[in-house]
C-alpha cells in the first residue's frame, strides 16, 4: 500500500511563491506517475501537472510557465514549486499517483491547503 503526505502549503500573495512537497511511503515510486491535483470551493476537481518516469512533465494549460514538478526517486518525493501565484489558485492540492499511463490515479494524499490572498 502506497501511502502519500503532503506539506507545504500555506497562505501567501498575489504574485508570491509556495513549494509544495509529497513524501511517498510503502514501496518504491520510481516507476509510477507522480502528480498534483487541485479541488477549490464550488469547482471541480482538477488536473495540476504530473511526472513520468522517465522525466517527462505535463501541465494544465492555466499553470504553464508557473508551476515546476519535479521528482527524487532516491527520496520517494514530489515537489510542485508555485510562482506567480493568483488568487484563482487557491484550492487544496493532492498529490497522487499511478503505475499506469492511463486509467484513474490509484493513490491519493489529504491534501493540503493553498491560499493565495490578493
């Protein structure tokens, strides 16, 4: 069983950075897909971006230019690096994480709170 904890989180302003981290548990992740979704108040939830891999990242189109994912697979980890943040980011964001390219992610962290005040 793969178990997910997410940190980082936090209030920050418009304009302003967060690093959010993942620590994976329970088995090695080197060769799962790593990512980060987000679910806000009265929205759906949704995609953030997410790693292969083999190094290969992709985004949502509204963080491109923004948002960095990156993975250790020595540490079991994920990082999501936040600049330019806006107000429209805040959400809780959940780290998740999948063996197959396709299908449903098979593990999900809490979550943690992001705040972005204007």
């Amino acid at each position: 069983q793969v178990h997910l904890v997410e940190s980082g989180g936090g209030l920050v302003q418009a304009g302003g950075s967060l690093r959010l981290s993942c620590a994976a548990s329970g088995r090695a992740l080197n060769s799962y897909i790593m990512g980060w979704f987000r679910l806000a108040p009265g929205k759906e939830r949704e995609f953030v971006a997410n790693i292969r891999s083999s190094g290969a990242t992709y985004y949502a189109d509204f963080v491109k230019g923004r948002f960095t994912i990156s993975r250790d697979n020595a540490k079991n980890t994920v990082t999501l690096q936040m600049n330019s943040l806006k107000p429209e980011d805040t959400a809780v964001y959940y780290c998740v994480a999948k063996i197959q390219t396709s299908g449903p992610y098979n593990y999900w962290g809490q979550g943690t709170q992001v705040t972005v005040s204007s």
